[in-house]
C-alpha cells in the first residue's frame, strides 16, 4: 500500500463557486497535512487572497462568475499584475474539453484535474506541481511553465 503523502508547511488557495466543492477538497488537502487553506467563491476575490496571503499553491475551477478561472489564470500569470506569477496553479474542470485544456495549458496551469476527482488523484497532482516543478518561460505577457511533452522533445531532439 502506498502512504499518503505529506505537504505539512504549504498553503493553498481554493476557488470554486461551489462551498461544497471548496469543502471537499479542503478536507483532502487537509489529509495531507496543509493547515493552512484560503478559500474564494469566484475569481475576483480570488485575485485578492493570492495578493494579501500568497499561497504556495492554487486549485481553481475554470468555470467561474465575476472573474473567470481564465481570467485569474491571465492574471495571475502575469508579472505586472501578480505577486506570485510562479505559484502553482491546479485546474479543476468539470468538462475536460480539448479545446478548454489547449487553452488553460497556453495560460500556464501547471496541472488539470477532471472533476469529480478522488483524494489520490489530487494528491499525485500536488506531487507533481511541489517535488517535480517545471522550469517556466515567458510567452509574450505570461510567465508560464513550460509543458512536459516540450521539454521531452528538447531532451530527445
């Protein structure tokens, strides 16, 4: 049996419309030992939480009112207009549609996560975005990380 892993001195940020949703993954944050987690029902206050607390990780759903999660990503990834354009950023979707990842890769989410999801899949996640960070580049305005199949191509080529 695999343990379960353990993220004991991480924030996060939580955004979701829903208050059940920002409830049940709270509590499977909180399984992996993260204390401290932040949550907002939309975009916009979204944006104000990672300016005053700055989380070490966001998990926000796309499809949000006021800001969308496209929006907060935009943002968020920009240096001008962000304190942490670095942080990452988990993508929940509820309709993983190609398009809709095509674009939420383009902004620079480092993760997406289909929604429902179980404790172990945004556990792997949370691995992934903490004890295998990607490298991130500048795309024009946004600071992004840079996508695992193109630094798997510069390894072969």
């Amino acid at each position: 049996m695999i343990a379960t892993p353990t993220f004991p001195d991480l924030s996060a940020l939580v955004v979701d419309e829903s208050l059940y949703i920002r409830r049940i993954v709270r509590d499977m944050l909180m399984r992996v030992g993260i204390k401290r987690v932040l949550e907002a029902p939309d975009g916009a206050e979204a944006l104000g939480v990672l300016a005053e607390s700055k989380p070490d990780i966001s998990i926000i759903d796309w499809d949000l009112s006021i800001l969308s999660g496209e929006e907060f990503i935009r943002l968020a990834r920009t240096p001008t207009t962000s304190p942490c354009p670095t942080i990452p950023i988990i993508l929940m979707l509820a309709q993983p549609r190609r398009n809709v990842v095509d674009r939420a890769v383009a902004l620079g989410v480092n993760e997406i996560i289909a929604k429902p999801f179980s404790p172990k899949t945004l556990w792997s996640r949370l691995d992934e975005v903490i004890n295998r960070p990607r490298p991130y580049s500048q795309v024009k305005s946004l600071l992004r990380p840079i996508p695992r199949r193109a630094g798997m191509m510069k390894a072969v080529a």
